[in-house]
C-alpha cells in the first residue's frame, strides 16, 4: 500500500453517547474511517480492524405515545461498536453519527475490502 493509501481516511462528526468502562460522560467526536482502523481521536482511541467484533445500527427506543403523536417522525438510528482493546478487554461504544448509515455501510466496506 502507498503512502498516499494510507493516508486516505473519512470522518464522521458525532457525539460518543456511553458505553466504555473508561469514558462516562457523552462528548463530541470525530469517528475517521481509514483503510486500516477507526479512530476518534479525541479519546485516543485507535481500533484496527482486525479487532473490531462488531458494527451495527441501533434504533433509538420510542416510547409508544410518541408513536402515535408523530407518526412521521424517523426513528433515530446509533452507530454501536464492539472491539476487543489493547488488553483483550471487550468494549462497546454508542455514536450519534450525522450520517449513521453511510458510515456504518464505509466501515463495513472497508473492513471487508482487500487489503492491498
């Protein structure tokens, strides 16, 4: 792989919601998609593919009432991701993406891609 490969990444502005035993509180963030790993850098937090268990979209829980009230509302969809850490712990995070499917599609896909 080049240099110039390498140094090809996308990045996802978002909101880390919870979920990992060592960040409590929600906080903004860049989720970056880059041909070897994840990265959200404001946590220091580097996530190669080969470790990384799962991605998926998760639905935001609606409570039945708002069902009925507002029927045209879209439901709210999370990125959720699941990786075993530097010390084979296993780990999930919840991210508010801006565009949750598109970067849940760009992880799947890069992860799934040759490596060349």
């Amino acid at each position: 792989m080049s240099g110039k490969d390498e140094a090809a990444s996308i990045s996802y502005k978002g909101k880390y919601l919870g979920g990992h035993s060592a960040f409590s509180k929600a906080k903004s963030i860049n989720l970056v998609v880059s041909k070897k790993n994840l990265e959200i850098p404001e946590m220091s937090i580097m996530i190669p593919f080969d470790r990384l268990e799962n991605i998926q979209l998760v639905k935001e829980e609606k409570l039945a009432s708002s069902l009925i009230l507002l029927p045209w509302r879209k439901t709210k969809k999370f990125v959720m991701l699941t990786y075993i850490d530097e010390n084979d712990y296993e780990e999930s995070m919840f991210i508010d993406v801006e565009k949750a499917e598109e970067a849940n599609e760009m992880i799947h896909r890069v992860k799934s891609g040759p490596s060349v």
